[in-house]
C-alpha cells in the first residue's frame, strides 16, 4: 500500500512540473495575431487616415570597417635597431622620428670614402701637373707623342675615379640618413614589429600605422545592384559596436568581380569617429525596389511588452488592434505590414 501512494505522489509531482513547464512555454496564453481587436470606447477626438505610399525597401549587406591610409614602416638599409620610440596605440605625426638604426660602420664607410678622395685629388693634381710638362716637352721635339698619350690616359683615369667616389659618397650619406626612421603619415600606431637590437635587412617592418581620421567601409555586392552604383553616390551605413549611422560616400568600385561570389567590392568613405576602429563589423544599405506599402507615424504605435498596438476609430468606437511593423522609412514614420488597411482612421490622442 505505501509502495502504491509512493507511486501515485510522484505521479502527481511530475503531472505538476509539466503543467508548470507548459505554462512558462506559453502553451497557455492566448495568442494575438495582427488585426485582433481589444476592447472598444467612445472616441471623437483627432484621427489620422491610414494610406499607402511608395516605400524603397533597403538591402543590408555586410561589411568591415578598414584604414583608408595605412602602411608600415620599414628598414632601407642592412642595420641593428637602436631604439624604438613608439608603441601600440601612440599617435605619430608625419615626419617624426620613430626609430633609429646603428650606423657606426656607415659613418666609418663615409670617413673611408672621403679619405679616398682626398688622395685620388692629390694623385689627380699631379698628373695633370706632369701632363702640363710633357705636353711643353712635345711642342719642343723633347719627347714623343706616346707619353703625352700615357699622361692624358692617367688623368683620364684618375677623373673617372674621381666621379665615382663622389657618387660613393652621396650613397653613403643617403644610406647614413636612413638609419634615422620618421613616420611617413599622420596616424596612430597599430603594431610594433620589432624589439632593439633586432638585426634589420631592407624591407623588414618594423611597426604598422594608420590614419584613424580616414576610414572606410569595405563591402561585397551583387553583381546586379553593382550595376546601379557609382562612385559618388550615398548610401547609408551602421557600425553596431558603436552606434555609429551616418551617410557614407562611395568612393571606389572595383571593377572586376569575384569569380566565385559573384560579387563587386565597393569602398565608402566615413567620416571621423572617435570610437570607430579598422577591423570592426558595419552595415550597408543598399537602394531596393520600390514598394508600396502603409505607413503610419511612428508616435502612433504604442508597446505593451513584445506587442505593437495602435488605436484604430470604428463608428464612433476607439478599438485596439495589434498589428505587425516592417522597416522604419525615417525616424517619424514605419512600415506596417499587417494589422491595417487603407482608408481606416487612427485615434490622434494629445500627449499626457
């Protein structure tokens, strides 16, 4: 007998907890599609005629926010690295200096070179010295034309030498100046490559910068709404991690389309925002095909939790009718897509 009121408790229990479950599901609760009315009252006051009107629906596509300069900075010659001066997140302007490299055997280079000259200057003026004589020497029958011939060569020589060691010198001094490293651009920095006392070979980074007054949004579009777009024209964009909406011109489109996508990219350019970051997700809208459609003001649309209500007039009598909201056409006025229809009134009340 205790085995079977045992069995029957736990019986109940779980009856209980699927009651409970089904009630939290919503199994319960009456449901309201769009149209259904609420209660009704008397009202004469203000209304607005509901009409339907040509709405241009968007397409959003999806995109990411990128630098519309960026580079990165990098070594020109063979050379340790000194010192760094930046780091992640430091704002540079163009033409200071951010690193600089050894140049002890540049420096040696340009001394070893200019003492060269010196002595091929010496070595030049004394040729041309004894050129001078032999050329007098000849004129006087005392000497042949072939030694007249070796000096004129020796001088020769000794002038090309001479051009040579000044473009040695000027390579030097050049490659002297690029072991002081100043930033190309206005920006911020992004990464730092390298460490002092890294060894450098031409074309190896060492930080990345870009310039975070001058973004873009970078996006892939269809190749049949591609057809429609120009650079130029506006279209609007969203940064959900910041709030960001605002107008973005195009101003590129490439014009050559994934093979496998099937899509053009197109770069929009945005202005400055504080908070927007390269590499964050935006949204562009797109210009759809027109539709038309109803659509009411938005301060008529009232909330009761996920519900969407307006009150509609019927003979005198003031109704509440759910109805379902498409897209908003601006900031006063949105799309409703069921609940409506053309001609009904809805109640203007004065705000309390």
């Amino acid at each position: 007998m205790q085995q079977v009121t045992k069995i029957a408790g736990i019986s109940a229990a779980m009856g209980v907890l699927a009651i409970a479950i089904a009630a939290m599901a919503g199994v319960f609760n009456e449901k309201m599609p769009a149209g259904t009315k609420a209660f009704a009252e008397e009202y004469n006051g203000q209304t607005h005629t509901v009409s339907l009107q040509a709405v241009k629906s968007a397409e959003v596509v999806s995109g990411s926010v990128d630098a519309k300069f960026n580079t990165r900075v990098s070594s020109r010659v063979l050379a340790q690295l000194k010192t760094l001066h930046v780091r992640a997140g430091d704002t540079v302007s163009a033409g200071q200096l951010i690193a600089t490299l050894e140049d002890a055997d540049l420096k040696a280079q340009v001394q070893q070179v200019k003492a060269q000259q010196s002595a091929n200057d010496a070595q030049l003026a004394q040729a041309k010295k004894q050129l001078e004589r032999v050329v007098a020497l000849k004129a006087q029958g005392l000497v042949a034309q072939n030694q007249v011939d070796e000096w004129q060569t020796k001088v020769n020589e000794l002038e090309a030498q001479s051009a040579a060691l000044v473009q040695q010198l000027e390579g030097t001094q050049v490659a002297l100046g690029y072991t002081k490293i100043h930033a190309p651009i206005d920006g911020k920095v992004v990464e730092r490559l390298q460490e002092p006392g890294t060894m450098l070979s031409p074309g190896m980074a060492i930080v990345s910068l870009y310039n975070p007054t001058k973004l873009q949004v970078h996006t892939p579009v269809r190749e049949q709404q591609a057809a429609f777009l120009r650079v130029g024209d506006k279209l609007k964009v969203f940064v959900p991690a910041v709030g960001l909406t605002e107008y973005a011109q195009i101003s590129e489109i490439v014009p050559v389309a994934d093979k496998q996508a099937r899509r053009f990219a197109i770069k929009l350019d945005i202005g400055f925002a504080k908070e927007v970051k390269p590499g964050m997700y935006a949204q562009v809208f797109l210009p759809g095909e027109e539709q038309v459609t109803i659509v009411i003001p938005r301060k008529l649309v009232k909330r009761y939790g996920q519900l969407t209500m307006v009150e509609v007039v019927e003979q005198g009598q003031l109704q509440k009718r759910y109805v379902r909201l498409g897209e908003a056409v601006n900031n006063n006025e949105v799309q409703v897509l069921a609940g409506l229809e053309a001609g009904e009134k809805i109640a203007i009340k004065p705000a309390i």
